[in-house]
C-alpha cells in the first residue's frame, strides 16, 4: 500500500498573527506549556511553521523593519505536540525520541526569505563590532535554488532545515537553566576571561514577560503570569536540543531528543532555506516560513542507555544527530584561516571564538575585492552553504578555524589566480569618449567597477559615497545608479 499523505497536526495561515492561528504557537519552553496536537509512532504528519519574527520581516527593500523588530517576542515554534505509542502510552521521562525528517520546504506560495544583520543596540550579531548597523538581503527561491536582487551574481542550492527542534524541559531541568544562565548574566564579565566578540553581545537572555506566548495559555491570567517569569527563552541550544542551527538537518536526517516530560512535547519553528555554518549575522540563515514532514520512535530507557550525562545531574545530557543523504555538491572551495589573534595583534589562549571571527574577517576582505560590499559578503557567508571548521585546537597558543566557501555560487571566477588588471595608473577622471570606449570594452567582459563621485576636472582626494555595482546595473543593497555620470574615480577589475 503506498504511504499516506501527511497529516497536518499544526495548519498555518500566514495571513493571521501567530497569537491568532488556530493552534496558537508558542515562544518560550516550559513543561506546562499544553500541547496542541498528539502524533503516534510510525505516523507520518506534517508540521507548519511561521517564519521566526512570525512575519514581522516584509520583502521590501528597507531594513528598518530589522532595526525595529521585537525581539522579545523570537523565536515562533509551532506544538508542543504530545507523542505516544502504538498502545496510546506516552513518551516517558528517560526516553528517546526519534524524529526522522521525511521531507521538508517553504509554505506554498510564500516562496522567499530573508538574511539580515541586526543594529547593535538590538542584538548584534557575531561581527557587531565590525557591523553595527541593520542590514538586509531578500532571497527568492527556484525550486532548490536561491537568488538574491540585493546580492547579484550568487547563486546556490538551499540545504533547508529547522533552526530549531526540541522536547519540553522539565521543571528540574528549566531551574537548571534559569540558575546558570541568571548566574552568568550577573557575573560573567567579572569571573570570565572573554573574548571581545562577547562583549559586545548580550551574555544570556533570561525569562522575560514581554512579548511572552504561552500557546493555549490565555496571556494576562495567572496561570500565564506564573509560567511567563519561569519560561526560559528560546535563543539558544540546549539540553532538550532547541536552537541548533545545524544546517545538515535536512531530508532523511534524524534526531535523538532526550524526554524530559510525559509525552515528550515536541515543537520545532525557526525555518531556514540555506544557512553557513555558524550563522554569523544572528538572523543570519535564509529565513522563512516552512513546513516539516516528521515521523517518530520512542526508545523506551534511551536516555540512559545512549546518553552520557555531561553535568552534576543526569539530566545534563545532549541530542545525538544522524545527518540524512541529500545536500549540495561542490567540488573547489576557498577556505580561509583564522586564529586566536585579535584584530589588535593581541594573543588569545587557543581561543576558538576569536580564531573563527578571524577567519570570517578574512574571508570578508578577499570577496570584496570582487565587486561585494563588506556587508553583502557578511550577509552572504551567513547563509550560503559554507563550511566552518575547528582545524586546531591543541596547539598552544593558538586555536584554528577555517570557513570553506565553494566557488560554484559565484557567476565569476574569485579564484586568487585569475589574471586581474587593476588599472591604478589611469587618471581619475575620464572623458566622455573614454568613459564609452570602456563602458563597450567591460560590457563585454562583465567586470565589476568601484565607484566613487567627484567634481570634474578635479583630482579625488578621498572616495565617498562608494557604491558597488555591475556596469549595467548596481548591486549594492541601498542603491541604484541607472547612468554612470561624466567624471569617475574607479578602479576596475577585468577576469
């Protein structure tokens, strides 16, 4: 008998508010958070998600939505959903739930996504330092693919997968978090040697009231007001599994999620269509909306026969992921290095924060030597199939990182060896005739030119105003140049 179609266990209507759908979603874990659906083992059902703001991002050209947006009320997780067995017996504390990914996509008819980078007095991101300002990139999807009108000239496979899938804490549990995490946002920068990354990012996010779901839960009673001071946030990973990000769960892949409450209460959320290792730019994977096909098992005792605790408690346990057989292929990578030196020169103790920072700085520079703002690169490597590695980390002083980028996703050779002509000795204005010899030469050639205005007849003493862009059309995220004017100071690189 051929298999069924997926059951729809939490439906989405993306024209409603996430406190408005049907099964109202939820952004906090927290074991008394009711479940909205309850799934058998074998059954395979279909989950839909909002994108993580819940559709706060719109696709348009301005970042003043990123610069503003509630983050109080991240991340939008549909469930929890209440699993049992054949026998209608639920998952029990000290098992193992396996959830297979059967298959998985954007909502029909919301094909798009986005990349950004939040303002640094609104979250930051892994670069706030470098990067403070919102930015973002919208991206459309063809079928497996993803192309962006804010960074032109890239292309590439999307390798989708839930930010984050999780089982619900238990109390015990939730006290855990709650006292290490309050402990570290009280004490962390006095009794921790931190690397300046950290500094500039928040050190925990901790219960919060505001902007608090609660799913079922009426907001204002006080049932929600006892639960909304408890609920731990849903930034980052943790013991439950959570907030991951692991970009190869995709199809075919399966999780092992530890039970810490009957029936497991399983919810995902937080769709992304691409997404590079470390998401450096905090929202930093193509994020959508999405749906999952999931099917689950319950190993009945896993916890304690497949996970070893890593704490003071037996609690202190972590998932265990199987990656399916379906990703991109790329065959020529440029992998840029990093170690644990800071930008100042000073040396870090086999500081694996710093060397990865360093190699993402590294890799910034050199692809924007080939047309891309530094931002458009920041945003890129935050969600293009790239690949960061630990290389080293027992070579005293210095800790290894590496990011892989493959060269596939470019309409250009970035390469270090293609021939370039850099024409630094023409002068820096150009007459009409020349500036249309050149404008036909490069048409032909597609290069890319670095632009700034001046005055005519007037050396540059300085470029301002720089926009980069292609010879027909301009690629950077803010602006349009639709004719090049008479006089220009550029410099031009031919493949």
């Amino acid at each position: 008998m051929a298999p069924t179609t997926p059951t729809v266990v939490v439906p989405i209507d993306l024209k409603k508010k996430p406190n408005e759908q049907k099964l109202t979603l939820h952004n906090r874990w927290h074991p008394e958070i009711p479940p909205v659906a309850e799934v058998k083992v074998g059954e395979l059902f279909r989950v839909e998600m909002v994108d993580f703001t819940g559709g706060a991002i719109k696709d348009n050209d301005s970042a003043i939505d990123v610069k503003t947006s509630d983050l109080s009320t991240v991340h939008y997780l549909s469930g929890p959903i209440k699993v049992v067995d054949e026998q209608g017996i639920p998952a029990k504390p000290g098992d193992l739930l396996a959830v297979e990914i059967c298959n998985l996509g954007p909502l029909p008819g919301d094909e798009w996504g986005y990349t950004a980078t939040f303002d640094r007095e609104n979250g930051g991101g892994f670069l706030t330092d470098h990067f403070p300002c919102a930015t973002k990139a919208i991206w459309y999807f063809e079928g497996i693919y993803a192309y962006s009108p804010h960074i032109p000239g890239v292309r590439f496979p999307g390798l989708t997968h839930p930010g984050i899938i999780g089982t619900a804490p238990s109390m015990e549990l939730l006290k855990i978090w709650n006292e290490r995490e309050s402990e570290l946002e009280e004490t962390g920068l006095q009794s921790l040697k931190l690397c300046e990354v950290l500094h500039t990012r928040p050190l925990a996010k901790l219960p919060l009231t505001k902007g608090c779901l609660l799913g079922q839960i009426q907001e204002g009673t006080p049932e929600w007001k006892k639960i909304a001071m408890e609920a731990a946030r849903t930034i980052p990973g943790r013991e439950n599994g959570g907030n991951c990000d692991i970009k190869n769960l995709s199809r075919g892949s399966k999780i092992y999620l530890p039970v810490f409450v009957d029936g497991a209460n399983l919810s995902t959320g937080d769709m992304h269509f691409s997404q590079g290792d470390g998401e450096v730019t905090f929202c930093g994977a193509i994020e959508m909306s999405g749906f999952l096909d999931l099917k689950c098992k319950i190993i009945r005792g896993g916890m304690k026969e497949y996970l070893t605790p890593m704490g003071p408690t037996p609690l202190h346990v972590n998932p265990i992921f199987e990656i399916g057989p379906v990703e991109p292929r790329f065959s020529e990578w440029l992998v840029f290095e990093g170690i644990s030196v800071d930008e100042s020169g000073r040396q870090h103790y086999l500081d694996a924060t710093v060397a990865y920072k360093r190699a993402v700085l590294n890799a910034i520079d050199y692809l924007s030597k080939f047309g891309y703002s530094k931002e458009q690169v920041y945003l890129l490597l935050s969600c293009c199939p790239c690949e960061g590695r630990i290389s080293g980390i027992v070579d005293s002083p210095n800790a290894v990182a590496t990011l892989a980028v493959p060269t596939a996703i470019f309409d250009q050779d970035c390469k270090a060896s293609l021939k370039s002509l850099f024409l630094n000795n023409m002068p820096n204005l150009l007459t009409v005739t020349e500036l249309k010899i050149l404008y036909r030469a490069v048409a032909e050639f597609g290069p890319r030119l670095v632009v700034s205005e001046c005055r005519p007849e007037e050396q540059a003493s300085g470029t301002k105003h720089i926009l980069t862009c292609m010879i027909k059309e301009c690629i950077g995220i803010y602006y349009r140049l639709p004719i090049f004017p008479e006089a220009l100071c550029f410099q031009l690189i031919l493949g």
